[in-house]
C-alpha cells in the first residue's frame, strides 16, 4: 500500500532541509504546489507536519524557514523544581469574552460557553536575574471563584496542580512574538520553541490553558542536530 502523497513530500523536504542553513527560507506554497505538482492542500499537511515537529518555522509575514538547530527539538521544558526559579507577574486581567477579542482555540480547549468570563495573567519565569521564558495562563472567572488562592502564584503552582491534574503540552518553533523580544532579551526575529499546554482533571475537564515561550539559550529540551529523514 502506497504511502499518503502528503507523507511523501514531507520525507522529500527533510531531505532537502537536511543540506540547507537554519533560519534560511524554503520554496512558498504556491512553489512547493508547482514543484510536487500536488495539491495546495496536501502541500500544507506536509509543510504543517514539518512546523508541528519543530523542523521548520513560520514567520507570518516573510515565510517558512528552516529551524536553528538549538531551538528544533522535541521534549518537555523542564519547570520541575520550580524552587529555582521565580515568577513575575506582568499582566493581569479578567476579559469577558463578548466585549474583548478572546482567541476562540482557548474557548474551545477550555470547554467554555460563549458567556464566560476568562482570567488572563501573564508572568516572567526567571532563574536569578534572568527571564528564561514568558508564560501566559488562562483559566474560566468561574474556576477562580470556585477554588481559594491567595495569589496568583499559588493559582498557577503547576508543581502542585500536576499532582492532582494531567497536562498535554504541544511543541513548535516559532519567531519570538515582538512584545516579548525585549523581555527575553533576543533580537527580534529570533526562533524559539512554543510550547501550548492543557491541565485537566483527572476525569477529563480542562481547567488551564498555558502558553509558554522559552528563551532559546536556557530551555532545558531534548536537541535534535539534523531533521530525520526516512528511508
């Protein structure tokens, strides 16, 4: 049985990303359409895989490029022992969705309705005097009213919610949001990994979404050197 015909352009730009430079750009979409002689669609499911891997990344405005080697990799940022590090809030803000543009991918992972209220709160992960990541938190206005806290620490104490929850984390890279560049202290233009996670109850209710973009010298993931091509 033949493989999917968008499996097949994926295995044919590893081989072509594996004698290119990191942060240079592949062929456009409309290109790589031309060149399989595929479908704009079936190009995309390759291109997305490729994105979703940490192989490649997007800059909106410019194109796809090829990851940086110290930022394309697959594993898990290490916030365990959280005793090292220190948060700093930065933002703080309850948003009710039908006065504020809230990213309906959070709706929708979180289960909420259209009428609830959704805590905001942005923080710096520090070790020291050094950011090394930019986390944002987002939980229902409900969840918050429903539970004590005494602050926002101890809200979003992911050491502890992990002992009573399970959390799904995705990985991709990506250029360093441009209000976040400073803070990190990258120019911008940087790759780095993103990491979007959701902390459920263990029989099955999400109650936190968490974004997470971590500073490419000091997140603690496992590298790869070179895109894996197949066989």
């Amino acid at each position: 049985m033949s493989e999917p015909m968008y499996i097949t352009i994926k295995n044919q730009l590893l081989k072509v990303i594996s004698q290119m430079h990191p942060n240079e750009m592949i062929l456009s979409e409309r290109e790589l359409v031309k060149h399989f002689d595929a479908s704009r669609m079936t190009v995309r499911k390759a291109v997305n895989l490729l994105v979703e891997e940490g192989v490649l990344y997007r800059d909106a405005n410019r194109g796809t490029f090829v990851s940086d080697s110290a930022v394309a990799g697959k594993g898990q940022m290490v916030l365990s022992g959280t005793e090292n590090y220190q948060f700093q809030v930065i933002y703080f803000a309850l948003k009710y969705q039908p006065d504020h543009h809230v990213d309906h991918r959070i709706i929708r992972k979180l289960k909420l309705e259209m009428e609830t209220s959704i805590l905001r709160v942005v923080r710096m992960v520090k070790k020291g005097d050094t950011v090394i990541g930019i986390q944002e938190g987002y939980m229902s206005e409900k969840y918050v009213q429903n539970h004590e806290f005494s602050d926002v620490d101890t809200l979003f104490d992911i050491e502890k919610l992990l002992q009573i929850s399970v959390l799904e984390q995705n990985f991709e890279a990506v250029i360093v949001p441009a209000q976040y560049a400073n803070l990190l202290a990258v120019p911008i233009q940087t790759p780095i990994i993103k990491s979007e996670g959701l902390m459920s109850h263990l029989d099955g209710r999400p109650f936190l979404y968490l974004v997470e973009y971590h500073h490419p010298k000091y997140s603690q993931l496992s590298l790869i050197t070179r895109p894996q091509v197949s066989q």
